[in-house]
C-alpha cells in the first residue's frame, strides 16, 4: 500500500538476475555488472539484457508487471550471456573438458530462487 518502496523491486530483481548468473559454479568471477538502474553488461561495456518495471495502483493496492530480457544465445548483433561465459572458461583456462554454458531454463529457475531469497 506504500508505493515509496517501489523503485526498489527493479534494483533487486537486477542483483537476483547478476546473482543468478554469477552464483553457478565457475562463474563466479564473470564479469557482469548492472548500470543502473535496469540494464546487465558484460565488462561494463557489452549489454546482454535489461529490466522493465511498470507498476499501477487501484486505490488499495500496488499491481507490479516486471519484464525480464537477458541474450542467453543469441551472438548477433553484439554477445551473449554463453559467449561470454565461453570466454571466461577460456581465460580460466577450462577449455573443452568442463564446458561452460547456461540454459535460458537454468536461468529462469536460478533467477526465482534468487529473487526469493533477496525479496
């Protein structure tokens, strides 16, 4: 029913989205960072996804509609989150025999279980 604390569902749906990412193991380090206050990047130069939130208020209660849109595979025009991920194995210097990757499933379920622990 307060709608000053509304600005921060965007900000912490964006830390569970980072952490979702960054909580598999061997990526950890990855270097994804958010520019606030809705937008993911890679090295803090490449965009792989964003955050929208839009909310409305009847008179008695708060609705809140959040969007989600992270680029898990797809390479063109800019990166991807597995491109990403597939230099950073590579840096780490994992190669082929532990292949690093994220499935957009994997990310759904590791951004829910995120957020619930934060919200």
């Amino acid at each position: 029913s307060n709608g000053a604390t509304l600005p921060f569902v965007q900000y912490l749906v964006s830390l569970a989205v980072v952490k979702a990412i960054k909580n598999k193991p061997g990526l950890e380090s990855l270097p994804l960072h958010i520019k606030w206050p809705n937008d993911i990047y890679v090295n803090r130069r490449d965009k792989i996804g964003g955050i929208l939130c839009n909310a409305d208020y009847d008179g008695k209660m708060f609705t809140v509609i959040i969007g989600v849109g992270i680029n898990v595979n797809n390479s063109k025009p800019t990166t991807c989150l597995n491109d990403v991920i597939r230099a950073h194995a590579a840096d780490l210097g994992l190669g082929d025999a532990q292949p690093l990757t994220m499935t957009r499933e994997e990310l759904l379920a590791n951004f829910f279980f995120e957020f619930e622990q934060i919200r």
